[in-house]
C-alpha cells in the first residue's frame, strides 16, 4: 500500500508511476484506491486497461474490503494499494478509523510511505519519525516524492542509518507528466490530452528511480488474506439488460457494483446522455451515475431526444437508479452562474451549483418506506461529496450522520435518486431487488404484448 504524508504530497502520482513501470515489464498488477474516490482509480485503470477497485472499510465493511481484495487480486502478481488523504485521516480526529492505515491492518498489507522532500533536510526524519511512532503501522518504507537525483543518496543514507527505514526511491518532479485538478479532485483520465504519454512518461522515469525488486518482494512478503466467501446469488435465469450511463458527464461507479449486479443477471449496456439520441433498445431498467454534468449542460439541455427518452421510460415504470449527478439529471433544471438548464424532469426538483461542499462525507440510509432497492427500515451506508443542492432532496430515507438526521433520497417502486453514493456490497440486497424490479418490468412489458 502506498500511503501518504498527507493528500497533495503525491500519491497518485507515485501509483501511476509503480503501475506503468510494472506494465511495461510485463508484470500482471492488481490496483485499488482505499476511501469513496471515483477519479483516481480511473487513472489506474487506463495504464492497466483492466479496472481499479475501492477499498472502503466505512462502505463495506472489513470482511467485505478483505474479500474483495482477494478476489480482485487473484491470479495476478502483485496488488497495488493507494491510500487516501494522510495515512491516518479517517472518520475523525480521535483515532484512524477508516484511515488507509486502518485498512492496511485489517488485510495485513505493508505500507509505503510517500513524502515529499522539498525543504527539508534534517526536519524530514522528525517527520518520518511521527509517522513511524505515531500509532500502530505497516510501514516497511519510504518513496522520496520531488526529490533530484543528486540530493537521492544523501536522503536514503540520513533515513537508513538513523531511522532503520528503507528507502524504496524516489521521483524527481516532472511537470511534463503534470495531471490538472478540478473541484471534485483530479480531473477525470478521459480529459486529459496525451495522457498516454504523460503516464509512459512517469514509467520511464519509476523504472529507473524505484526499487522495483524490492517492492515487488515487499508485497510477496505479505500474509495471506483470511476472509469469509460472500456468495452473490444468480437471481435470474435470463440476463436483464440495464442501461448505464457511461460519458464524459456521467463517469463515477464503482466497478465492484458492476460485477455484483452481473453476478445476479444484470447485462449492462452502456449509453450516452451526451452524444447517443435515446436509451438503448431492449433495456429494462437505467443507472445514473455521477460525474461531472455541470461541465456539459448544454450539451445534456440540448439533447432533447435522450431527455425525452429518460422521461417517457421513467413514467412508464421503467425502474431508475440515480447518483449525484444522475439525480441532478433527472430534476426539472440545474442551474450554473446564473443561467438555467433544462434537464429530464423526471423529478420536480431544482439543482443549482454552489461554491462550497453541501453534506460532505459518509453516512448511513434508513428506509422510510418499501422502494425500488429495499423495504421499510433497511439501511445502507454512503457517501456524498458534492458542490450542488437541489430544492427537492427527497423524503425516502432518513439520513443519519453522527448525532444530524435529515430527510434524503427520492423514493418509490420505480425510482431511487440522490446525492448519496451507495456501494452495494454494504447490502447486497439492494442490487437484488433493483434487478428483480427489472426483470419484473421486462417481464410486463412483454406480457402487455
């Protein structure tokens, strides 16, 4: 696991380094981002082309991160882990719970810690000392982050000989392969020109400044992963085929809700609010994810025919799964710096843009009646992070984080829509019923013919 000093000291970098560098020889690696985040794992899984998984241990819980780790791993050479944030920001400021260095003890994985060098000379192994002493910890070593060739030895010599920590490299600062940043964090992969370039690029370099073989036998060195199975039933005989929103504007899943939904019959069939004209034929059922739709409101406004599409399948019972930006969506308008964009309305709610976060971070659902996902009184955990609000959040659940509840989600028998992202391996049962809704709905739909 490559663990940060804190968020900004290059995490992301350093992983997509490590990836390419172990692409380009041939090395079959696993990757998987520890907490909600949906951008950098987008970046993992365009160096591999196989997709990144999150690790999230308030989400899922540890036997569920501990499974799907071993699962997502099997078969493969070695399992890349990237942090989040600093290694012990978890849920509060009492202890790491949550924190990457909470996963990393549950699965017994070694940590990496990456720190940047500039400005410091003695001062950086009071740092890592901290780390190091701080709490219990994984940490075999350290990756040296913006630090030069010429300086390199005089930092791995200070650190071995005084702290006992082994250096595993270094990455000099390369702002050629510089990646942007937006409000939700990183700009997405798919934005970025010469992408391909930038990530060889940093391959090139980590192949020469990162101990290769030695993080290669750290993560030999890791224990075995001890979990129970989680047996995903197949609930239908013949595979529904759901619609999945998959551009530009709308980008942010979790690829392990993909496979779940798969497991129990689910054909997903990708479309585009942004280019395609309406839903995919023969479809049963639709998912919104989020993304990044106030980047492209003109575009979804002026789509008229996917809009009327979305609008004329939600009335007529077509059962619907919205996220964040999917929810915006399906709302009557969303609103940016004044102006006023048309979108699905579907649902009579209002979004309009703001300029700080609204109801970040996790939280559990509680049902306040039978829905498209579950019965009256199930929970789910989420998360939200959003620079949005909407006029109309919904009734269907009642939010609960800490000692704050408040009213969250629009409900029904055909429609789940909100904020909250939910990863449904917290409740299985969740992605069971949305498949069983539509399978029900393919099978009225073929009966009325």
């Amino acid at each position: 696991m490559l663990v940060g000093s804190g968020s900004g000291c290059g995490k992301t970098t350093v992983t997509c380094s490590l990836l390419q560098a172990l692409y380009s020889r041939n090395i079959k690696a696993a990757s998987f981002k520890c907490g909600p985040d949906y951008i950098d794992p987008m970046f993992h899984s365009e160096i591999l082309g196989t997709k990144s998984r999150n690790l999230d241990l308030f989400l899922c819980g540890e036997n569920t991160v501990k499974y799907l780790l071993s699962e997502n791993g099997k078969g493969l050479d070695i399992a890349v882990i990237e942090g989040v944030m600093g290694m012990y920001d978890g849920l509060g400021f009492s202890d790491d719970t949550c924190s990457a260095n909470h996963i990393a003890r549950v699965t017994e994985t070694p940590e990496i810690l990456i720190t940047g060098v500039r400005g410091k000379s003695l001062s950086l192994l009071a740092e890592l000392s901290g780390y190091i002493n701080f709490a219990e910890n994984r940490i075999a070593g350290v990756i040296l982050n913006h630090c030069s060739k010429a300086m390199y030895p005089f930092y791995k010599e200070m650190i071995e000989e005084k702290l006992h920590l082994r250096c595993y490299g270094y990455l000099p600062r390369l702002p050629e392969a510089e990646i942007g940043s937006r409000h939700l964090g990183l700009v997405t992969a798919e934005e970025i020109e010469n992408l391909k370039e930038k990530m060889e690029v940093l391959g090139k370099v980590a192949a020469e400044t990162l101990d290769l073989e030695g993080i290669l036998a750290l993560a030999q060195s890791a224990a075995e992963i001890e979990c129970e199975e989680i047996c995903i039933p197949q609930v239908l005989e013949k595979p529904v085929s759901i619609g999945v929103a998959r551009d530009k504007a709308f980008c942010f899943y979790y690829e392990d809700n993909f496979t779940l939904l798969k497991k129990m019959g689910a054909e997903l069939i990708p479309f585009s609010p942004l280019m395609d004209k309406e839903l995919p034929d023969g479809i049963s059922g639709v998912i919104l994810g989020g993304g990044y739709p106030e980047e492209y409101l003109y575009e979804l406004s002026s789509n008229e025919s996917m809009l009327e599409s979305v609008r004329s399948a939600a009335a007529g019972g077509m059962p619907v799964y919205a996220e964040c930006g999917g929810f915006m969506y399906l709302g009557k308008s969303i609103e940016k710096d004044g102006k006023i964009f048309p979108m699905a309305g579907v649902l009579s709610g209002q979004s309009v843009m703001t300029k700080s976060l609204v109801r970040f971070g996790y939280k559990t659902l509680t049902a306040n009646s039978d829905n498209l996902m579950c019965g009256k009184g199930d929970t789910i955990t989420c998360h939200e992070f959003h620079y949005s609000d909407s006029d109309m959040n919904g009734e269907g659940f009642t939010a609960e984080k800490g000692k704050r509840h408040w009213q969250a989600v629009c409900s029904s028998e055909t429609i789940f829509a909100g904020y909250p992202h939910i990863h449904l391996w917290s409740n299985p049962a969740f992605g069971e019923n949305f498949v069983r809704k539509c399978e029900a709905y393919r099978w009225k739909q073929s009966s009325s013919f």
